[in-house]
C-alpha cells in the first residue's frame, strides 16, 4: 500500500490552485541541483509516478499494493468536472518528465460513486533504472 503522505490538499477552483499544485509537485521531483545531487546520492530519485483521482485515498492507495511507495493528496474537490480539469492540468504540466506513467491525457477514468473528489499523485523512490 502506497503510504499517504500527510499533506492539506488545495481546494478551490483549480484556475485558482493549479499553480501551488504544480509547485507541490515540483518540490517533489523537481528540486534544484544540490537537492537533486543529494537524492541521487542517497538514492532518492524519485523514479516512477502518476496522477488520478479517486474519491477515498486510502482505497485508492490500498489498490496500488506494492507498485507505488507514497501517494500524495494534492486537490480537494466537491466537483468531478473540477477534478478532471486538476488532473488533465498536472498531467500535461509533467508529461515530459522521466518517470511518468500516465498514458492518457487525464480526466477519462471511471467515475467515482459520490465526492468528495481527491486528485493525487503516487510516486516511488530509488535509483533511477
């Protein structure tokens, strides 16, 4: 099971949110070069992720078993539409990134039953293959 990282997510519209999101992100995979040199000598690259949603991130966590080490919690939402627009933006603004798993563009997966509706990313770390 993937292991929540304790973290508030956004909520708001996502025009709204989608920068802090984005730098959320970032923070994770993304750091500047001695944070980067750091990692990679400590082997905590971050190596493989992808974006969703889910509408219970403790299932949705449980369900990845063993193939992601983290899930990170990143937007909070009432409105599914919202939702599929947070996960169609962070996909494309980490489609060129190594370690991206994310086939499709966002925002077709199957519906959940009822909201809230939680946009995350899971992630594992380690030497990059």
């Amino acid at each position: 099971m993937a292991q929540i990282i304790n973290h508030t997510p956004f909520t708001g519209h996502v025009s709204g949110v989608s920068n802090a999101s984005i730098s959320l992100i970032q923070k994770r995979f993304a750091r500047s070069f001695w944070g980067t040199l750091g990692d990679w000598l400590r082997n905590q690259n971050v190596r493989s992720f992808k974006i969703g949603i889910t509408n219970d991130p403790n299932v949705r966590a449980n369900k990845y078993g063993n193939n992601y080490q983290f899930m990170d919690v990143i937007y909070q939402t009432s409105s599914y539409e919202y939702s599929q627009d947070m996960e169609r933006l962070l996909i494309n603004a980490f489609r060129d990134h190594p370690g991206n798993e994310n086939i499709r563009g966002g925002g077709a997966g199957r519906k959940p039953r009822s909201g809230p509706f939680f946009v995350y990313v899971v992630y594992n770390i380690g030497p990059i293959r």
